[in-house]
C-alpha cells in the first residue's frame, strides 16, 4: 500500500498528533479536520470524511476523537478497526480513556504507537507482547486503593456488601500489577444497554436490549478460564432449555479466543485471557423484555387559568425492592420560548432546570429504590401558549444505570481459573443495565 496515513486524538482543548507516518499529508490536517467537525450542524459527524484528495476515518471514545488521515484508497475498515485497537490499548496501559488521562501520559502513547506501527505497517495489537517493550510507567490521575472495595458499591451506588468491587477498580493500567506485587485480580462484567419506548397509553411499543461480557484481566499466569453461563440460556427463538426460568436472547457472537466445545452441552465459554480488557461474548434481545420495563412515568400536563403551563411528573420505579437506579435523569421537551417560573420536587437530593438552549426542562434523581416514585412539578411561563404548542411537550427521554441488575436475565454461575492460582486471586463479577434510549410518550 502507498498510502499515506497520519494519527490523531483529538480533545476538547488540544491536539495530540500521534505519528505521520507513510508520509507527509501536511501540518495542518489537524486544523483541517476541527473545521470540518466544528462546522457540522450536528454533533455526529460521518466517520469518513474527504476534503479534495484527502479522507479523514475517525472514532470516538472517553470524549476524543481518534482520527487518521489517508492519500489513497485504503480499506477504512481496516483503519477504523485499529483506531478501536489503538483505543483500547491506551485504555488498558493508561488506565482509562479521557482527556486527562491522555494528556498525562503522552509519552507513553507515543511509544505504544511507536511500537504498534513501523512506517505504517501495524505490527501487532497484542497487549502481552506490547508490554515487553515499553518502558514508560503510566501515570494514573487518581490512584488506586483497594481500601475502596469496602465501601464503594458497583457504578457509584452505595452497598453494605463488602465483597463488592467498584467500577473504578478496574481502571488501573494492566501494568500496575506489578506494582503491587502481582496481585491477581479478573473482572467479569456484564453490561447491557435497555433502548425502550413506552406509549402514552402506558403500553410498552418497543423493547431492545443489547449486552456484551467483558473481561479485564490482571493475571500473568492465567493459561485458561471458564465461564459459566445459565444453563437454561437458549438462542433464538428455539425450544428453551433446562427446567429453570427461562433466559433467551435472539443472537449472540464470540470473540474469536473464545472455543465453544462446552457452550452447547454446558454453557461454558473457554478462553486465554490476555491482560487487558476484552470482549468475549456479545448478545441481543429485540422486542422482548423478560420482566416490565424499569420505570413508568405518569405525567399531568394542563394550562392554568393564567395561561401558564404545568408540568406534574410521577416516576416510579420497578425494580424489585432491594435494587436501585442511580444517575437517573428525565429531559422533558417544552414550548419554544418557556422561562421557568417555579418548581417543587419531592425530595431535596433531586434537582431540576429549565435548559433554554435544549428547550427541555430536566429532572435528575440521584438514586431511586425500588419499589419508590418520586415526583415534580413545574410551572412554566409560554408566550402565547396554545393548544398547538401544548403538543411540542415531550416525549420524556430518561437515563439511568442499574448496578447488580441484569434487563435480560443472563447471569454468570461460575468463573473458573487453570491452573488453580498458587497465591489468592481475587475474582469479581459485575453487572450493570444502562439506558441507550428510554422514550416515553405522553
């Protein structure tokens, strides 16, 4: 290939040009590539873009671009690919991905990419082999302690277990084990995105659930472990398994590390886990929820006889009583025009605004039981308020985390390790269901 390549990423406040490689595409494709984003009227610009003879393939992840430039016509498949690549080896090295984070350790991604590309060419992506080479120590913004693992539940939500690990625990560079004299530690999480749209009759229209397990792994003699999923777990819409409640998803895909010989008869995935983070397994459940969705919402919307408009809003949440919601935050689309005059929430956690700019009055809740609801009212001022702008309120969108709760059912019954750790390792699994699109007509 003769192509000519050079990558970027791109913060908020700066520009960290990686590597040019293959070439020179000019010092001011930088410049070139903020112009174009920043002119877009969206904020989702085309993951290809092309000025004259040049093309601009990039992702985003942790709030950066990651961007690479090409002369010719190379596949972008391949380049997006390792623009993921790329990313997650930041993630794992660095600790996490955000502006800080990459900031603080350029010289170490400098010399990832430099170990990552000879002219152009990827050389390997593997973070095994990546870490006989680097010299460079990451430098974490926010030390880890394992004092947090007693009182800091999964995603930020409180819990008086102490055998449970917080979502920070696991953003730590994978180098950083040595540090701490090769501790072992695996994190097993099972994350899964709820995109729900709830009628205004209270009738749920739509149900899609999208999941993946992810394994981030701090062993270095790890050869093998095993995965056991829910034995009654069936894929499709086949005959369902086993004699337990039943578990289904619609279709599901591996990492290409994971042998399946046990999936069929047991349900067992097989794996070598490198160090780092990885996704094993990737699933989806569509039109189907196998409990009521987590929320329902009853809203009041009138005008007063002043001509103001009131907004009385009634979340309740259905989670079983020992679960919670946390981070939970309801956008209500208003009238053009709307000065917010007045409002009254049921708790003094909670807090609310009348976003101008948004048009969108919203309502965010910190924590939620459940079992609970809670309310608000609004009483907005609208210039010229008719029945007409009346129909511009809603549909309410919401957004939440819901730490130790599965929306599908999946559940891992064992995690297993071969050969038998000679020192204590520590194993956790974690499960989270987050809003991707929550929609509620009213």
């Amino acid at each position: 290939m003769n192509s000519r390549h050079r990558f970027s990423i791109i913060t908020s406040e700066s520009t960290l040009t990686l590597a040019p490689v293959r070439g020179e595409t000019g010092d001011d494709v930088v410049n070139v590539f903020y112009q174009k984003v920043t002119a877009l009227p969206g904020d989702q610009p085309p993951v290809v873009m092309t000025l004259r003879d040049l093309h601009f393939l990039h992702i985003r992840q942790g709030g950066l671009y990651w961007v690479a430039t090409t002369t010719a016509d190379s596949s972008p498949f391949t380049i997006v690919e390792f623009l993921n690549r790329l990313a997650a080896l930041v993630k794992d090295y660095c600790g996490g991905l955000s502006e800080k984070s990459v900031q603080m350790n350029f010289a170490l991604i400098y010399e990832l990419l430099d170990e990552v590309l000879d002219y152009g060419h990827i050389q390997t992506t593997s973070s095994d082999m990546l870490k006989n080479f680097l010299q460079s120590e990451a430098v974490s913004s926010r030390p880890f302690s394992l004092f947090d693992l007693s009182n800091v539940g999964l995603f930020g939500a409180d819990t008086q277990q102490s055998k449970v690990a917080p979502s920070s625990a696991a953003a730590r560079p994978i180098q950083a084990s040595r540090e701490q004299g090769g501790r072992s530690e695996i994190f097993v999480d099972v994350v899964e995105r709820m995109s729900v749209v709830v009628g205004s009759n209270g009738v749920l229209m739509k149900a899609d659930v999208e999941g993946e397990i992810r394994v981030k792994c701090f062993m270095p003699s790890c050869s093998e472990i095993r995965i056991g999923l829910n034995e009654e777990l069936s894929i499709g819409k086949s005959q369902l398994r086993g004699y337990g409640a039943a578990v289904r998803v619609d279709r599901c895909s591996f990492h290409q590390g994971v042998r399946l010989d046990e999936f069929d008869s047991h349900r067992i995935l097989r794996l070598c886990p490198s160090q780092g983070e990885q996704t094993v397994m990737q699933y989806q459940l569509t039109d189907d929820l196998p409990t009521a969705p987590p929320f329902r919402l009853f809203p009041t919307i009138e005008r007063d006889g002043t001509g103001r408009l009131i907004l009385f809003l009634k979340l309740r949440c259905d989670l079983p009583p020992k679960s919670s919601a946390v981070n939970v935050c309801a956008s209500v689309p208003v009238p053009k025009g709307a000065v917010s005059l007045s409002q009254e929430l049921s708790s003094p956690d909670q807090s609310a605004e009348l976003q101008s700019q948004n048009r969108a009055v919203v309502w965010q809740i910190p924590r939620l039981a459940g079992g609970t609801q809670l309310s608000a009212l609004f009483k907005l001022d609208v210039p010229g308020l008719s029945s007409a702008s009346m129909l511009e309120v809603g549909p309410v969108g919401l957004s939440f985390e819901l730490p130790k709760f599965s929306a599908t059912g999946l559940q891992i019954r064992f995690l297993r390790l071969s050969p038998v750790q000679p020192a204590p390792s520590q194993r956790w699994v974690r499960y989270v269901t987050h809003s991707d699109s929550y929609s509620i007509r009213i």
